[in-house]
C-alpha cells in the first residue's frame, strides 16, 4: 500500500527520457509521493561536457505529465543531506549506478533496466549517423570508416584557450605518447607527410641510410633537406651495407606493398651503422609494437589512431635537439608552441576512440585472420603487417560499392587493407571480393 505521505526523490537528469525512466518512477510510486530530482542544465554541462538534448524546463514539462509524477524540483548531480532536508524527502531512489551520499537508511536502490539509458539512446542516434553510407566496403588504408566514437566529444566551437579542449588536447598527447614510446609529441594540423618532412627537416642531417621497401619509403628521399648525402638500399640488402651513417630512415608498414620491417633488425643495423632511426609509422601506430625502438617518428591522426584526417605527429626522444628553420609556419617551435591554428577537431575525435582503441584494432586483427584464413595460399608468408595483406593475385568486385586499394608501388597482386569493417562485428567481405 502506497504512504502518501512520504516523500520519495528520483533523482535523475532524464536528457532523453526512456521506458527505464518510466519503470524507475512506477516503482518509486508504491513508497510514497514521488518527487523528481532533475539535474539542471548547468550541472549536466559541468560533469557531462554536453549540452543536454533538452533544456530543464522541457524536461520539466515532460515528466510532470507522467501520471506517477507529484513534483519536479532542480538539484544539482549528486544529492546530499542536504538536498534531501531542503525538500522534506524521506527516501531516495535511485539505481544500481548510484554515486549520492546519503544516510544508506534513506536510500533505496532499484535494479536498472537492461539495455537502455540515455547514454545509450545517445550513442545509437551518433552510430545512426555515421553509419549512414557504409554500406560502401573500403579495402583502402585509409581514411577509415567514420565511426560514432570520432562525433561523441566534437563541439561546434572551441580552441586552444578552452579549457574543456586543453583537457582532451593533454589526455590525447598523453595517449598517444605512451603508444609512441617517445618522451616528446607535437601535433600539428596537416597530414603525415607534413609530419615527415618537418621532422625530416627539423632533425635529419649528413649521411642518411633509406631502408627500401616500396613507394613510401623510397619518397623519404624527396622529404629530407638539401646537402644529406642519401644512399637507398632494399631491406634485404641492409645487412650488407656498412661505414658511418648519421641517419637510418624507413617506413615500418608499406602500405604499397603491405611489407612490415623487422624493426628491430633495423634497430641494430643502426645502432652498427652509429647512427640515429627516423621511423615513418604512418601505417604502424596504434597496430604495431616497438615503436620505442625509435628516435625520431611521424604519423598522422587516421589509419590505427582511427581518428578523423587532419592532425599529424612528430615524436621523438628528448635526447634530439631541433634544428631552428627559416621558416615561421614549417617550424617545430611554432608547432609546439600553437602559435598557428590546431587540429582541434581531429584531436577531439580521437579522444573518443581512445577507450576503444583495443577494440578496434581487434576488429583489424580479426579482418586480417579472415583473409587469411580464407585466402592464405595466395599471402605472402612474412613481413606481415596488420594494416593490410598482399595477396598474389588481382582482387576485383562487382559490387560498386566495394572500393579496391590502387597501390603506388607496382604489384602483380593485390593489397586488402583491413579498415573497412571495423564498425562492425561482422565480416563480409568474402561476399563482395572475388579473385582473377
């Protein structure tokens, strides 16, 4: 029997009200006379960085026409002694998630319901979104496939005096770091090969070993400053190769020929060589292991970040002291300093994958087991790298929605690049690709 005169509190902030919220609210009825704790806007705005779908008087509105609703009252996000005092409550209600503290003799904890909350409405609308036009199956190396986690934290305005920003911008750096293995990180907006050549130019000098192992590696040579003294080798020829070098420089995935180097074989040879490695981990981070083995890297924000184009790094040991270019924008201090406008949204957009950076990269790695599973006669038996797989044959499709990876480097056979599917569980590409 309900006591109508108790007074319970549901204390919620209902952004996106649900049949969680109803089943919640009919509950909480049968102790007493139900009275709603809505968070306010402000305070949704503090702890969620989100501006709620629906502002407070809306909401309001809204829960005060449900028949097992008496009054809505605003209070902040976690309620206290206090809160409760102020509105006479006798209990709280709350579910399993709650994070108030109260006297535990006024509170009451009801199950959720599974499978539902505003988060989750939320999440769905964004997966809607950017799931909308992928029916196309892309087996290139990059851009990857929007993904919703890239739109959760975008905001329409905002820069490098944000505060809100400089939190992402600091917890992305620090990420992306430790990923790199390297003591510094720049970002800077442009893509990798502006990442390249600034590190290139920043660093780089003297004689210089090229580790060739198709068409982004063997292009290193046109991103280095005049008066290096270059020599190219192929990888298989390195082993050979001896005398004082300044610099070893190589691409540890080729993506033009899906060729992953054995970095540390590189590692020694330059350590052999008394000279300093310059990686190219465009096609390697986030994916590949042992990126520490370097001192000097440049990537950029898509492929295994799985953020969105636009931001690029340049990494590096602190031991390394840049060289001061004559330039003011292609410098490393006008970078590091954001004396020029930042990659503020494509730094936003991997702040929302970072949690499910390992989750993504299974879904490469399971893409890949497929290929070769299914067509691994056809694979080369080495160098594997798990960006993309080069197959001894011509890959084709009749489904134009499928779109086949043209690499620059000249191949007999085909390189399937594992992105495509990474919005999904499910793989199927076995239904849109043939061989010839």
């Amino acid at each position: 029997m309900t006591d109508l005169k108790k007074r319970i509190m549901v204390d919620m902030s209902a952004t996106l009200i649900h049949h969680g919220h109803i089943r919640l609210l009919k509950e909480a009825s049968k102790l007493g006379k139900v009275i709603v704790g809505l968070t306010t806007d402000e305070e949704i705005k503090a702890k969620k960085y989100y501006e709620p779908e629906m502002d407070f008087d809306s909401r309001k509105e809204v829960l005060e026409s449900i028949k097992y609703v008496t009054e809505v009252v605003p209070t902040p996000w976690n309620i206290d002694d206090t809160v409760m005092d102020k509105y006479s409550i006798d209990h709280l209600v709350h579910g399993s998630d709650n994070e108030n503290n109260i006297d535990p003799e006024k509170l009451k904890i009801f199950p959720r319901t599974d499978g539902i909350s505003s988060s989750d409405i939320r999440t769905r609308v964004q997966k809607a979104i950017t799931d909308k036009g992928n029916h196309k199956l892309m087996l290139t190396p990059g851009p990857a496939v929007l993904l919703h986690e890239n739109i959760q934290h975008l905001k329409p305005v905002f820069g490098r005096g944000d505060q809100e920003y400089l939190f992402i911008a600091e917890s992305v750096s620090n990420w992306i770091r430790s990923l790199s293995g390297q003591d510094e990180l720049i970002m800077a907006q442009g893509s990798a090969t502006f990442a390249l050549e600034l590190a290139a130019h920043s660093f780089v000098y003297g004689k210089v070993l090229i580790v060739s192992t198709g068409y982004y590696s063997d292009r290193l040579i046109k991103l280095l400053p005049k008066g290096c003294q270059v020599t190219i080798r192929d990888y298989e020829d390195i082993e050979t190769e001896s005398g004082k070098y300044d610099w070893v420089m190589c691409a540890y995935t080729e993506t033009s020929t899906a060729f992953k180097v054995d970095l540390e074989k590189i590692k020694t040879k330059s350590n052999s060589l008394g000279a300093k490695l310059y990686v190219d981990a465009t096609g390697s981070i986030g994916l590949e292991a042992n990126h520490e083995l370097a001192d000097l890297m440049a990537f950029s924000s898509c492929k295994g970040l799985f953020g969105l184009t636009g931001a690029c790094f340049v990494a590096f040991k602190s031991a390394l002291k840049p060289k001061t270019l004559p330039s003011f924008y292609f410098n490393l201090d006008t970078q590091k300093n954001k004396m020029v406008t930042g990659p503020y949204h494509a730094i936003s957009s991997l702040f929302g994958v970072m949690d499910k950076h390992d989750i993504l990269k299974e879904r490469v790695s399971q893409s890949k087991n497929f290929v070769l599973e299914k067509w691994g006669k056809l694979a080369r038996k080495s160098n594997q790298p798990l960006l993309c797989t080069y197959l001894e044959a011509k890959v084709i499709s009749k489904d134009e929605n499928v779109i086949l990876y043209t690499p620059r480097s000249k191949n007999n056979g085909s390189v399937i690049c594992h992105f495509g599917e990474i919005h999904s569980d499910e793989i199927k590409l076995d239904t849109r690709i043939d061989f010839v």
